[in-house]
C-alpha cells in the first residue's frame, strides 16, 4: 500500500518534515517514492509548502494520508472537510443506493 505520509528531518530539538510517498513497508525516514513538499513547525506561523498537482495524482491513484498529512492536506484545500479520499460517510452511502 502507498502511503502519504511525514518523514523526519533537522537537528535535534529542531524538527522539520518532509511529505512523501513512500511504500508502508519502509521505514519512516527510508526509501520514499516521492516527496510533495515540505512541513515546518518550528516557526510562527507554521509552514506548509505542497505541489498540490502531484498530491491530487496520489490520492486519485488511492494513497492513503497519514493522519497528520491528511489535517495539513486539509488545511490546504486539497482535501475536503467532508469527504476523506476515497471514503464515504453514512449519509452519503444510503443517498447513493
């Protein structure tokens, strides 16, 4: 399974992550397939830099964010408040049928 998910960089004390697509069997700051951006928590106000063409690809293709890229996706506009991707809720379901 393809994943969207962060992969750790900086020195100690002072994280910064990178948003990748990495198989779920690598390890955290392993191989990756490719990055889409960037993720910095350090500074005031937070800075999130996405190539959102190419994290639409991945998410079209079924990769699944990570919990932490799936609120960062969000905050974006790449992801919509109601609809994860790919997923459907209740209501949404029974409409359907």
């Amino acid at each position: 399974m393809v994943k969207i998910r962060l992969t750790r960089k900086g020195a100690r004390n002072a994280p910064f992550y990178r948003v990748v697509v990495a198989d779920s069997r690598s390890p955290r700051d392993g191989r990756f397939i490719e990055s889409l951006g960037y993720y910095d928590p350090t500074v005031s106000p937070r800075v999130v830099r996405l190539n959102e063409e190419r994290a639409r690809h991945w998410l079209d293709l079924g990769a699944e964010p990570s919990g932490t890229v799936k609120s960062l996706l969000r905050q974006q506009g790449i992801l919509s408040q109601g609809v994860d991707a790919g997923e459907m809720d209740e209501a949404d379901a029974e409409a359907e049928e």
